[in-house]
C-alpha cells in the first residue's frame, strides 16, 4: 500500500528505473542498487530496465519486476536517465501515486535534478525523510473517430497534433468548453502542462510556466496567421481539436507515443485525475535549474 511521501520517514522500498540500453546508466544503477541494499533497504529493479542491462548475474541479488508491482509496493522510485525516461516512468506510475526522484543521466535533465556525480550523497537525505515533494498535473486525452473512441493515453510534458511528414499545413477547429475559439492553419498545434513548458513548447516560442502552476498552454506551431500566439487557459477546461484539412496529421504523447489522424478525428484534452510527484533533494531551486540549463546570464558581482 503507498503513503504520501511526507508520511514516510525513511522509504523502506525502493525501485530503480533506468534508461535503456546505456552502459553508463547500468554501472551507475548496480553501484545505487548495493548502495540502498547494504542501507536495509529492498531494492526493485524494472524489468526492462533489468533485460537491457543484459547482467543477470549482478541483478540476481535484488527483485525484477514490472511497474505494476513497482506501484504496487515500492514507497518510491529512483529514475535514471535523462528527462526522456522520467517521462516513461511518471505515465507508467502516476496511477499508483509513487513519488520520482531523477538522477541526470541525460543532456539537459530539466526532470532528473540529481546530478551522476552527487547520487549517493544525496540518498541519506532521501532514506532520512529530507526530499521535498513537488506535485505535476498530468493531461489525459482520447481520440474520437466517426462518434467513437479509438484511443486514450496520458502525458505529462505534452500533447501535440502536427502535421506529419507531409510538408503541408493542416487546418483545425479549436473548441473550449464547447465554444469555438478559433480556425488555425499551421504546421500543428502544442497542448503543454507546466512541467513541458520547457519542452517542445519552449523552442515554439512558448512561455515558461512554474510547475507548481496549473494552466494548460496551447501554442500553434508555424501558423499561417501571426495573430494566433499562446494562450493559457485555466487547467480545468475541456479542450477539443477537430481536424478538418490534413494529408498526414499524426497526434504524439510526450514525444513517445504516436497515433495517426485522419480528417474529422477529435482530439479530447483535460486536466488528469492522476497528477505526479516529484521528490527534490533539499536546496532544490527551479530558478536554479533555469539558470544553469538555460545558461541564463549570473548574476554580476557586486550586486
């Protein structure tokens, strides 16, 4: 049974999510993985994250299993990797309410706060109680075809609808709580949450949104009319895009998961009933993290 994290004075379960098919992550999960073992603590290893790995013989000390039974016992997951494999694991879990910590595997690791270098110093903090927990909103969608539903999944950086491989426009109807907002020519259009602000929305010229908010950004990509410019809405809306003119749209799920669309396909979007938590080491900051991933200018001396 899972507890909210702040009820948990020293997690006593633990799994271990990696990216797939790195050397470098597998040295870094088995040194973890005997870090937390000789600490008491019991060690689960993600399947897949086991098969990649290909080293049965320095895996068979701890559990391999999948994330149905990581939700189902682990107080918390430990996710290895870069932002990518955080956005894997937080759809896989949210349901189950098992709180992340991220250690940076990756690029720019806007996610994975914990850098390689600083991991197991940083785990007396967590097997101590000392994260800081930090919730993010999830977005659920469905896919409606001829009055049907063909498809549902989940996201937590973000929904887009495009175009396709095919270099033309498509051309789309935008509703909100039923009310027709606008007609939009472009090359798709970005659903965000706050937590993908930084994602793909960021390089459309997106606004940056605190995590800790709760709006929905939704940012045209290349549109054909320059007035169409971002807009946030309140997280509790009910959005709908219709597809009206397309020769490839296809609909992508943080980036990982894709469907394709076909003309008069409804795209559904809300706010999720699962949102995710994040567990941050102390003296986490997101204005910090801005400033270094995004090679803000410092802050001149003297001042």
């Amino acid at each position: 049974m899972n507890f909210p994290f702040h009820s948990l004075h020293s997690p006593r379960t633990i799994a271990l999510v990696g990216k797939y098919q790195s050397r470098e992550m597998g040295d870094a999960l088995i040194e973890l993985a005997e870090f937390l073992h000789e600490r008491g603590v019991v060690v689960f290893i993600e399947r897949e994250t086991a098969e990649n790995m290909n080293r049965e013989a320095a895996l068979n000390r701890w559990v391999i299993c999948g994330f149905n039974d990581i939700g189902a016992h682990a107080d918390v997951a430990i996710v290895l990797g870069g932002d990518g494999t955080m956005l894997n694991a937080a759809r896989r879990l949210a349901r189950y309410k098992v709180p992340l910590v991220g250690v940076n595997q990756g690029r720019l690791g806007f996610m994975t706060d914990i850098a390689r270098c600083d991991m197991l110093s940083c785990m007396e903090d967590l097997l101590d109680g000392r994260f800081q927990p930090e919730a993010r909103m999830l977005l659920d969608a469905e896919v409606v075809r001829g009055g049907k539903e063909i498809a549902t999944n989940m996201a937590l950086n973000d929904i887009v609808v495009d175009k396709g491989a095919i270099g033309r426009m498509i051309e789309c109807e935008l509703f909100i709580n039923g009310e027709f907002i606008y007609n939009l020519r472009s090359d798709g259009l970005i659903f965000s949450t706050p937590t993908g602000s930084t994602a793909y929305s960021l390089s459309a010229n997106g606004p940056i949104l605190h995590p800790t908010l709760t709006g929905i950004a939704l940012v045209p990509l290349c549109p054909h009319a320059l007035t169409n410019r971002p807009v946030i809405v309140d997280d509790r809306v009910e959005i709908e895009l219709i597809i009206n003119h397309a020769d490839d749209p296809r609909v992508h799920f943080d980036g990982q998961l894709t469907l394709n669309l076909q003309r008069g396909d409804a795209i559904r979007l809300r706010r999720s009933d699962y949102s995710i938590c994040f567990l941050h080491p102390p003296g986490y900051s997101y204005f910090a993290m801005l400033r270094q991933k995004l090679q803000w200018s410092e802050r001149p001396r003297g001042h």
